[in-house]
C-alpha cells in the first residue's frame, strides 16, 4: 500500500502492513528477497523531492524535535548546573555584579566597572574553580559520548517514523523505531568513526609528517600555514563524504530493513560521490548553520539581567539547537527518499 | 619697621619658606638627561661571516679603561657562545637543554675560541691551547662562559690597555636568542665576541675592593657590561647583499647602500655606535628592509608631552624628542604587518621617551626573524631588537606590538639605565615590562582572547576547557582512554613497502618511519568551528589591559622568593624567576605608583632614569629615588612599602568576609529590636600574609557611601561606627580617626608603626540605613592583588552575570552535542 502526498509528485514511502508481527516478519523477508532480487521501480527521485520529503518531515516531526532538544537540554543541565553552582557564588553578590551582567550603574562606572564579564575576575574564578573546571571537562567528555550514543538513537527514530510515512510522528514512534534501529545506526557511527580516524591518521601524521620538514624550511612561512589549511581543508572534505556516506548508509539499512552496516557504509561512500546526495546535504545543512551564525547576532544583543533577556537567552540557545537536529531529521529523511529511489 | 614687625616679617618668610616649596611641583633632581657614558672600552672588531661553515672570523682590538682606583691585574671576557658548545655548560645544565621550546641540538652547536689576545705593545700571555676559565658561580669546571687573562703588567687605576685579539665563532642552530636558521638562509649574530665583564667597586665579605663582575651565562640570566663604542666591520658573503642589519649607524663604504662589494663578490657594512655594552648584528636572505623616520613632531603625542613637563616642572621644549632612522627587516610574508610594526615602535618612542628620557641614538633596527629561527626573537640588543610574529595575527590582540614594546623598552631598562641583569633581573626585565604595559595601556584597547580555527582568530572564549572529544580522550583526566590513545602507540609506515613506492612515486622524501595511532590526533579546528559555531555560544570577555593582565598572570603562581635579592639562577624555580622578574615587579610598580599618585610616579621614574642613565644603578639606588621624590611630594617615608613590594616573599590578598545586617535590640530591653534601625556589620579580613593599608568602600541602602582607611599597623578588630544619613555622599574616614582627603595622599597621615595589622577588623554600624555592599581596594590601587573574586560582597544578589554564563555553557554544550548526534 502506498499514498501520495498532497504536493508531491513521487509517492511517499510504503506505510507498514497492519499485520501480525509474525506475518510482517514473513513480508519483510519476501520485501528483502524482491529489493535484492527485482529492486520497485520507482521515479528517479529530483533534487527538490528530496529536499521535500526532507524538509516534510522535519516540520511535521515538532513533537519529536521538541523531545529531542529536551534530551539535549538535559545532557547539558548535567553540566552546566556544577558550572553554574561554581561561578555564581563569586559573581551573584559581587558589588559589581550588575556590571558584570551588561547593566553598570553610576556606582560602577564611578569604580571604572564597564559592562561585561569582568576579565580579570572571571581568570580568577577559572583559577579558583580549577578543579570543579576540570572535572567538567571529563563531565563534558562522557556527556559528549551518550550524546553520539544518542544520535544512533534519533537518527533510527527520525529514518524509521519516516519511511514509516505516518502523518503523525510521535515521540513513542520515534523512541520505538530509534530502539529497534539503534544496533544498526551505532554500528555505521562505529565504521564512521573508524574512518574518521584513519582519514585522521593519513591526513594528519602520514601526509603532513612527509611533507611539513620541508614545508617548514621553506622560505616563506606561508608554506607551512598554507600546507596546514589544505590538509584541514581536505580533512574537513572527507569528513563531510564519510558523514553523508554514513547517512545514505543509514537510510538504506532503513528503508529496505538491511543489517550489513559494513556493506552499507561502503555502498554510502560511493553513492555518496552522487550529486544528489551531496547537494541534498549541502542545501539543508549549509543554510542551518549560516541560521546558527546569524543567531549570534541575536544572542550577542540580548544583554542584560532581566528575566526577558536571560529567558530570551534561553530560547535562543534551544531554537539553535531545534534548528541542528531538524536540519538532521531532513537530510536523513531526504536521503531516505533519495536511497528508496535509487536502489 | 617696628621690631615687633620685624618678627613678625621674618616668621612669615620662614612660613613661606616652607611652604611655597611644597606648594610648588617637586623640583626635577637634575633637568638635563647625560648625552654621554664614561666609554669605558672602545671596540674595533672586523668579521667576516662564512655560511657555509657557520662561522665567524674576527680580528679586534679593544681599548679598555680602567676607572676605579684600583690596579687591575688579569681580564676576565665573556665568551658566551660556550654555553652552546655541549650539554656540560652551566647555562645547558641550567635550563636542561631547552629554551623557549627549542631543543639544544648537539649537531649544531656553537662555540668561541679565543685564537689570540695580546697587549698592544706588549708582551703575549695568553696561550689558546691553555685558556683558563673562571666558574666560581657554581664551580662547573665544563663551562667555559668566562676565560680570565692574566696581564703581566697591571692596568693601573685611571689607565687604558689596548689588547689585540682574534677569535672564531661558530654560529648555533638558533637557540636562546642567537645563531643560524633555514640552513644558513638566517644569521642572529649575538653574544658573539669576547665581552669585558665589568671591573668594579663591590663590598666582599665587608670590605669594600674592587673586583671582576663578570658571571658565567646563566640559563635565567642575561647580561651586564660597561658602554663604550663599537667601530665594527661586517663581511657577508653575496647572498647577504644589503641584507645585513646591525647596531649603530651604517657608515658609507662609497658602494650601493652604504656597503662595499669585495674582490670575491662579498659585501662589507660598516657600522658604529657609542655609548652601548653590546653589539649585534643580523643577516638574512629573505628580508624585506623598510626604512621609516620616526620623526617627533609628526609623531609625537604633544598632549602627553606639555602634561609630562607639567608634572616634571620643565617647560614643554626640555622634552623634545630627537628624530629616528627606523629600520624593519621584516619577513616578505609580514609585509602585510609593517603596520602594526610602525605604530607599535614609533608609540614606544615617543611615550617611553618622555617618561624616561629620549632615546638619544640616530638608528633603530627591527627585526622580523626568519620563521626558521623562531628562537631568534623577542630579544634585545642597543639599537637593534628582534621582534617576532605570525602569517595571521589577530587585530584585537596586541601581537606582535607588545613584544616590540617590550623589547623597544629595553632601549631604556638595560640599555641606557644599565642595570645588572645577573643580579637584579627585575630591574630590567620588570620596569620593562611596567613600561610596556604604561605603553599598551596609552595607545591600545588591550587584549581580546580569541580560540583559533582553521588558521584565523574568532574572538571569545570556551566557557571550560573542551576541545572536542577525540582531543579530551587523551586527557589526565580519563585515565583509561589516555592511556589506550597515548602518542607511544606507534606502527611502521615509511619503511613499509608499499609506502616506499608511494612516496618514492610522489618524490616526497620524509615519509616517517613510524606514525603514531593518535598522535597530534585532537582538535580539527575547522570542525571544531562547525561544532561549537563560536560567535553563538562563546563567551564574550572585554579586552583586558595590561595591568590586570599582569596581576592574573602574577597570581597564578605561588610565591617563593622575594623580588629583589636574588640573583637570576638562586630563584626556586625558572617560573619563579620569570614570576619575580617580569610581571610582579610591574604589578609592584603599579602599586607603587597607585599609593603614590601618578604624579610622583612618573616624576620617580623619570629622575631614575636620568639620573641612571649611562650608569650602572643597584636596587638601593631606585628605592633612595623613590623615596627622595616620595618624600619631596608630601608623601612621608615610603621605605615600609618599598620593603612590602619589592623585598617581601609574602603575597597581598584583602577582602570582605561576610555582611550581616539585622534589625537592632532596643537599648535596655531584650528580645526586643528597634524596626526602624539596624545593626549592620562587615567583616573586612586579610586573606595572605602582606600587610597594607587598605580602603574599604561601604553602600547603604539609602544611598550613603563610606570610606574607610584600614591601616596597616591597626591592630583593633572591632570598630562601631554610626551611620551617615546624608544619601549620595562619599565621606572618608580613617578608620582610626581622622578624615583622609585623597587617595595618593594619604600616605602622609599614615601613623608610625604601632603594631601588626590584624588579619581581620569587623565594622559595626547602626542606623536607619543597612549597608548592601563592601568592597576593598575600590580604586584598584593594588596590581598585586591575588584573588579579586573575594573584594567584595553584596547583600543583594544579581543572578544576571552567572546566569548569562550558565545559559552560552549550556548552548555550547547543546550544540557540540548534536553535533556529536550526527556522526
């Protein structure tokens, strides 16, 4: 069964057959059988289906994005709360504590007190909290690492409800569908991260460690800074194809209920090259982070320590982050729609 | 005139006497800055460079005068390139063979041999197969930084010798600010010739006699010399044509540039200078020389100029500036940054020249050294100094100008006031830093931090440090994943042969024979820019000036020694010495001239300086000008401070404690309060062992504030005061009794020492108004300051700077996050 979507001119994806778990199994197996075999002949998916389909289903999904930051939020609170418990005791009753917080009075400024942190007190505070700072930067690891393990959560989730094709997605469908994904999205992040790693191996300890002796004995200190950048350069390039050959790989694990991780990973590093695909990425995840940048135009005017602008604040930081993971739902989702039909 | 009008005449004199004086500003010790030194030697040296061998063949002849009234009997030179000869020198053994990052090299060393020394008209004695070496510093019998010459006939006292010598130096792989870089492409020629140490006057062991001061290169230490004048000759092979810079005034040989091309297609450069004790010079293939005039009317700041006269009492014109041949020998991929160059020197001209006196010589050289010899920069030599920078510099961030400052500084500090920077590192390397920081101060907006990706600043900074997970996984702090990703883990890779054919194939010759697993594995700054986007989620800390700069970085070390009294290589530690040498005597400086006013202190270090200048000054000597100038401006006996800041181990650290404010018993009956009065009461401790004297700022809630002064010898802990119930109103008060008018002058009403201040005082206040805030120092006198987190407390809380830095750690976190969520 399948529908099509108003607006849409190539169908949605195969809404799940409302049958018993056994016999779904049977179909899943016949459906595995048949893409292996005699691959559905669908419309070639155009660019702007894709961004489509992507772009859909990030807007219908605000339930699940609005979980998703929660969870993010979370995370963080874990360490940002030790962060705040040990800066405000030195700031929050500090005589200049309005200065600090972007609104000097008479009495401050009489004292040479500006707006802003204050430099010196806040090196103070760093070298009072040493070790609270540094505990956080162990705290921050490991957040960062449920975090990645999260991701291998959301991104079953967000590929599941979608090829899913319900109308509707909710956080249970999206927790459901991230669960029975989870092993398959973490084992691509596994072999992504392997290839991160080796890139990083052959870019920046073979590759420069052959040629920085004689860059840096080239006349011109421009040789060596420019030898740094290009390598960056082209590290940053592989870490975007592996990044888009991981998602490809993901949504072909989805849409056609695959487990070879491995053979998926290495069928997204060459399907990856495609135009398509990359142009999908591209146009979704270039224009969010240029929304991310010009935020900080919003944040950097947002001074003050009235509740307004510290709530402001808030929202701000939390639209940032609604705006990462929904430019990571459609370009997941975008290239579900792509890899569906491109078999 | 009546007798009785006759006396009454003759007290009003004696009145006036004594007080138009002091009315007046405090007259300058001395107007006229010396033009002149004593020219204790006159050095004519004629070098000539072979790049391929890394050395220098010299011939000279030295004239030396002996003035003290003593005979002197031997010579004693530096011979300072020794230190780089072998592991075995003071100076290696010392910094255990590093520098500035730079690894000594044994392969490239460098080393001085005295081939020759002998007395014009006399007989030889120095015998280059025998040469004798004084160690007495710390009896190295390996280190030959100083040779002695016994001289068969003594140099009597007030009488000259001229020596003949010749020597060959051999030029190091750059390290500790000299040698060669880029394969010969780069020479920084210091420290390169035999040195006289300094024969003088010193008390030993009680009885005053005179002796050789002249100390083995220390790893802390720089160096110390008497002026003269240097005629010296330059010989560089073609490569180095017009290339060459050096100290002094370049003298027209008839060629090109003033040079003068040889038979065998060498170029000499001849250069003099006078009244300096050192001479360098540079050469380097790639420079790009700019000539610029400083040229003080254009580049002056009269402004700054009418105010210094006006605190000095000299007309305007006493303190006129010469003009300045400026030389940059920059680096062509810093051409871009011959800007920034020019107005950081041209800046120092001008301000240090009307602070401390003029710089009186015709030329100035700038050097950019070679990217190759890093380890060339950051250092001086009179009328040449070495900057150093970057391809990209950060325009909020005063890099390269402040080590051209400094450095320009030590024109002043070391090299026209010729401190002994054996001895009293602080006095060069501490009033430099005070000065370049006066110079940052008057001309920039200070230091902005900024995280670097991809090559380029973005202004800001990590709430915590976090640079990314695969940069963290090899932290201390995840003792597991450290050990698993710690750079030992190495595979084979050049030697491997499919790797052989490959980097044959693409003629690239380094391949490594290992790679490391994780090595230089962390931070990929681009992606960290994607990951964090900065602008967003860092946090924006103003600039930061000089001043509070110094004190941070001061009061990140823990003290050990005092200041002064030790010399560079007795400090505990390196940092120690460098803590002592640099940032705290500025910071000290600082609280000087904040306790003093600004007034005095720019008339103290302009008298200092004149009154040094060409000479040779011990700490004793600024601490006796410092308190003549102190004492001639009202100030009262400033030798308990001077002793506090500069002679003391103990670190200065006051605070408020605690604020208690509650409604007041009624008088006479209990358990009961007065509504409508309060008693408030604020604890004012002394957190470290140095005492001061130390103003108390206290808010009410009406809008009253007090001053109080807690004074250093106040030994009562518990003081009432009643309330003011004048709102708006600062009113001073002495803690003790009397009302203390201004800041810098309280000195004056400070009483003798009664006893040790208490290392806490509690103020009681009761009234209708409750105090809401205390601070101390609210003037930020003390630079020394170490921890300005506890100065001050209030009783009302504001959430908004905490929260503020809460909220960009919790976007910084959220979005690095999901970033990590998408991999």
């Amino acid at each position: 069964m399948s529908t099509k979507d108003p607006g849409m001119d190539t169908p949605l994806a195969p809404v799940p057959d409302p049958e018993p778990k056994s016999k779904r199994k049977g179909n899943r197996k016949r459906r595995g059988r048949k893409q292996r075999g005699q691959p559905e002949v669908r419309d070639a998916a155009s660019l702007r289906s894709t961004l489509g389909a992507g772009l859909r289903y990030a807007l219908r999904s605000w339930r699940v994005l609005l979980f998703v930051v929660l969870i993010q939020l979370a995370l963080a609170l874990t360490v940002v709360m030790p962060f705040w418990t040990a800066v405000a005791p030195h700031i929050d009753n500090h005589p200049h504590a309005a200065a600090m917080a972007g609104t000097p009075d008479a009495h401050d400024t009489a004292l040479g007190w500006e707006a802003g942190m204050h430099p010196g007190l806040w090196r103070d505070i760093k070298r009072e909290e040493a070790t609270t700072f540094e505990g956080l930067t162990a705290a921050h690891f490991w957040i960062a690492v449920i975090a990645w393990l999260f991701g291998s959560v959301a991104a079953g989730g967000f590929l599941g409800t979608a090829v899913s094709g319900e109308s509707k997605v909710t956080v249970g469908r999206f927790v459901h569908m991230g669960g029975k994904y989870f092993g398959r999205m973490l084992r691509v992040g596994l072999l992504f991260a392997i290839a991160y790693y080796l890139a990083g191996r052959i870019v920046f300890e073979a590759w420069a460690l052959s040629v920085k002796p004689d860059e840096i004995q080239a006349a011109s200190e421009s040789t060596s800074w420019w030898g740094d950048r290009i390598r960056e350069g082209v590290f940053v390039l592989l870490f975007f194809w592996f990044r888009i050959a991981a998602d490809v790989a993901r949504a072909d694990l989805v849409v056609y209920s695959r487990t070879g991780a491995f053979r998926a990973f290495f069928r997204g590093l060459w399907r990856a090259l495609s135009l398509k695909p990359l142009l999908t990425a591209l146009s979704i995840g270039l224009p969010a982070f240029l929304i991310l940048l010009a935020l900080s135009f919003v944040t950097g005017s947002l001074v003050g320590d009235s509740w307004v602008v510290l709530l402001s604040l808030f929202l701000v930081f939390q639209l940032a982050v609604a705006i990462r993971w929904a430019s990571r739902a459609a370009v997941l989702t975008g290239l579900a729609h792509y890899v569906e039909r491109h078999p | 005139m009546t007798r009785r009008g006759l006396v009454v005449l003759w007290g009003l004199l004696a009145v006036a006497a004594h007080v138009v004086p002091s009315l007046l500003p405090a007259p300058a010790a001395r107007a006229d800055l010396p033009t002149e030194s004593k020219r204790t030697i006159d050095y004519k040296i004629e070098a000539r460079l072979d790049a391929k061998t890394r050395e220098i063949h010299a011939e000279g002849r030295l004239t030396w005068e002996n003035q003290t009234d003593e005979p002197v009997n031997e010579m004693r030179l530096h011979l300072y390139l020794n230190a780089f000869k072998n592991s075995a020198s003071t100076f290696m053994r010392e910094r255990k063979g590093t520098h500035r990052g730079n690894r000594f090299d044994p392969r490239s060393a460098g080393q001085i041999d005295l081939l020759s020394f002998r007395r014009k008209g006399g007989d030889k004695v120095f015998d280059p197969e025998k040469p004798v070496f004084w160690h007495g510093d710390d009896g190295n019998e390996d280190d030959q930084t100083v040779i002695v010459i016994p001289l068969l006939t003594p140099v009597a006292a007030g009488g000259k010798a001229t020596f003949e010598l010749s020597w060959k130096s051999k030029m190091p792989r750059v390290f500790a600010r000299t040698g060669f870089g880029g394969d010969g492409a780069f020479f920084m020629v210091a420290q390169w010739f035999p040195k006289p140490g300094v024969w003088q006057k010193e008390t030993v062991d009680g009885e005053e006699k005179c002796v050789w001061n002249c100390h083995q290169f220390h790893g802390n230490s720089e160096f110390y010399a008497n002026y003269g004048s240097y005629d010296v000759s330059i010989t560089v092979p073609p490569q180095f044509k017009h290339k060459v810079g050096a100290s002094g005034k370049r003298v027209d040989l008839g060629g090109e540039k003033g040079g003068r091309e040889n038979a065998d297609g060498t170029w000499t450069y001849r250069h003099t200078v006078e009244h300096v004790h050192d001479f360098a010079w540079v050469c380097g293939e790639e420079f790009m020389i700019v000539e610029e005039d400083f040229k003080a009317a254009e580049h002056g700041d009269p402004e700054e100029q009418a105010r210094i006269a006006k605190i000095l009492g000299r007309p305007t014109s006493a303190l006129d500036l010469d003009d300045v041949t400026v030389y940059f020998l920059l680096q062509p991929e810093h051409a871009d940054q011959l800007g920034r160059h020019r107005k950081a020197v041209f800046r120092a001209i001008a301000y240090m020249g009307y602070w401390f006196g003029k710089y009186p010589y015709p030329t100035l050289t700038v050097v950019d050294p070679d990217h190759r010899a890093r380890g060339a920069g950051g250092m001086e030599y009179p009328t040449l100094i070495t900057g150093g920078t970057r391809y990209i510099r950060a325009e909020k961030q005063t890099s390269p100008e402040g080590v051209l400052i400094h450095e320009f500084g030590h024109q002043h500090f070391y090299g026209l006031v010729g401190s002994n920077e054996f001895r009293h590192a602080w006095m060069d390397e501490g009033m430099c830093t005070y000065a370049t920081g006066k110079v940052l101060m008057k001309a920039y907006d200070g230091w902005t931090n900024a995280q670097w990706y991809g090559g380029f600043p973005v202004y800001g900074e990590r709430p915590f440090d976090f640079a990314g997970i695969a940069a963290e996984s090899r932290g201390d702090s995840l003792p597991l994943v450290g050990w698993l990703f710690d750079d030992k883990w190495k595979v084979p890779f050049g030697d491997v042969g499919i790797v052989r054919s490959i980097a044959k194939g693409l003629e690239v010759n380094h391949a490594p024979k290992m790679i490391s697993l994780w090595g230089q594995y962390g931070e990929i700054s681009p992606l960290a820019f994607v990951r964090e986007v900065p602008p967003l989620t860092h946090l924006s800390v103003p600039a930061a000036d000089a001043k509070e700069y110094e004190r941070w970085r001061t009061a990140e070390y823990d003290l050990s020694d005092p200041i002064a009294g030790r010399r560079a290589w007795e400090y505990m530690t390196r940092r120690a010495y460098a803590t002592n040498s640099y940032r705290r005597p500025s910071s000290s400086l600082r609280t000087l001239g904040g306790f003093v006013g600004d007034e005095t202190m720019t008339r103290i270090m302009r008298i200092y300086c004149e009154r040094y200048r060409f000479g040779h000054p011990e700490p004793e000597d600024f601490f006796a000008v410092a308190n003549e100038i102190a004492k001639k401006d009202g100030k009262g006996d400033i030798t308990w401070l001077l002793d506090s800041l500069f002679q003391s181990e103990e670190g200065l650290d006051f605070g408020i404690g605690e604020i208690d404010v509650r409604p007041a018993p009624r008088l006479g009956k209990k358990a009961d309060v007065e509504p409508t009065i309060h008693e408030s009461s604020v604890l004012v401790r002394r957190f470290e062992a140095m005492r001061m004297p130390m103003d108390v700022r206290i808010r009410f809630d009406d809008g009253t504030i007090r001053e109080f002064l807690w004074d250093r010898d106040d030994t009562v802990r518990e003081w009432s005061v009643a309330t003011t119930d004048t709102p708006g109103v600062v009113n001073r008060v002495m803690l003790s009794e009397d009302p203390v008018p201004m800041h810098g002058d309280k000195l004056a009403r400070l009483t003798p020492a009664r006893g040790q201040q208490a290392r806490w005082v509690r103020l009681r206040f009761r009234g209708p108004a409750k105090v809401v805030a205390a601070e101390t120092d609210p003037h930020y006198v003390f630079s020394l300051d170490r921890n300005r987190t506890n100065d001050g407390h209030s009783t009302q809380r504001n959430a908004g700077a905490s929260v503020q830095l809460a909220l960009r750690a919790l976007g910084w976190i959220e979005l690095s996050n999901s970033f990590y969520g998408g991999l």
